[in-house]
C-alpha cells in the first residue's frame, strides 16, 4: 500500500538548458572535459567528495558496468544557508561520441538522467537534457537545485577549456 501510494506521488519532468561556448575553444577539447569524470563531478559547486564505487542496487543491467561514483553534496534546504545538509548519491558515467550521459541515484528515490551534448549550431554550445523523477513535493527543489549548480559547473568547464596546457584532473577523491 505504502510503495503503490508513492509511485502516485512520483513525477516525471525533463528540461534542457543550452549554453554557448566561445569560438576561441577547441571541441575536442570539451569532449575531452566531458570524457573525465572525476574533473566533470569537482566542476559542479555542489561537489565536496566522491570515491569510486559499485553500482546502485536497482540499477539495470545496462548500467552496471558502467563507472561509478559515490558523490556528496552541500545541499541548501532554505535560502540564505539557513538551513543546509548533505546528501550522497550514486552516479554512473558513459562517455558519447559528442558528450557524456550520467544517471544519478539520490535518497528517496530521486533518479535524474543527465546528458551533456556538444552541439554545433551556428556556433558551438553545450546542451543538457535532464529528465528527473522523483517525488512531486520534491521536485521543484530538484529541479531548481540541478539549474542552479550546471550554470557555474559550465563557466568553470568553458575555463578549463581555456587552459588546454593544465592537465586534467584524474585522481578520484582527492
């Protein structure tokens, strides 16, 4: 009775965001940005560890060969800090010819599917297209909480793309 209630409270919702990138920066570049994981996850502001791990118990098949991280964040429940946690999840990692698709496993059933795609339109840009689902009350804080933090994960990916002679970062929880 308890999970049939809850699967009526479980929406799904999808958006896409889209950010130009500069002519000044290679393509191959930010395929390779998005193809390192470890530099992909410390990029998002929200980050403050991760340790690779095993697969999420109810993830598919497909998925469970996948590369896998255990991720925790600095979570802002209220405006201004007021009241602040964290959370760890589990997320996997495919590399895309253009891009790099990720799906998350949060608490409370919170499942995001995230794919970053290079596009070239008249100029370059980044699109990512995310479909979440999760509990309704839940899900405008999610939804609000992804935008908030892609925004500055994409500034700091266009300035790492900058800087091609830095190395990438590829030790995972340092």
């Amino acid at each position: 009775m308890v999970s049939y209630l809850s699967s009526l409270m479980t929406v799904d919702n999808t958006f896409t965001s889209t950010s130009p990138l500069p002519s000044s920066i290679a393509p191959e570049r930010v395929i390779e940005i998005l193809h390192n994981h470890v530099t992909m996850i410390k990029m998002n502001p929200l980050v403050i560890d991760l340790q690779r791990c095993e697969p999420h118990e109810h993830a598919p098949e497909a998925e469970r060969s996948l590369v896998w991280y255990e991720i925790t964040d600095k979570v802002s429940y209220l405006p201004f800090d007021l009241l602040s946690g964290q959370v760890k999840y589990k997320a996997c990692f495919k590399d895309l010819p253009m891009g790099l698709q990720t799906v998350i496993y949060a608490p409370l059933g919170l499942r995001t599917q995230n794919k970053w795609t290079l596009e070239d339109q008249d100029e370059f840009q980044l699109r990512e297209d995310v479909s979440m689902e999760c509990n309704m009350f839940m899900a405008p804080f999610v939804k609000r909480t992804i935008k908030a933090s892609h925004g500055p994960l994409v500034d700091r990916l266009i300035i790492e793309a900058k800087s091609p002679e830095r190395d990438l970062e590829s030790t995972v929880g340092a």
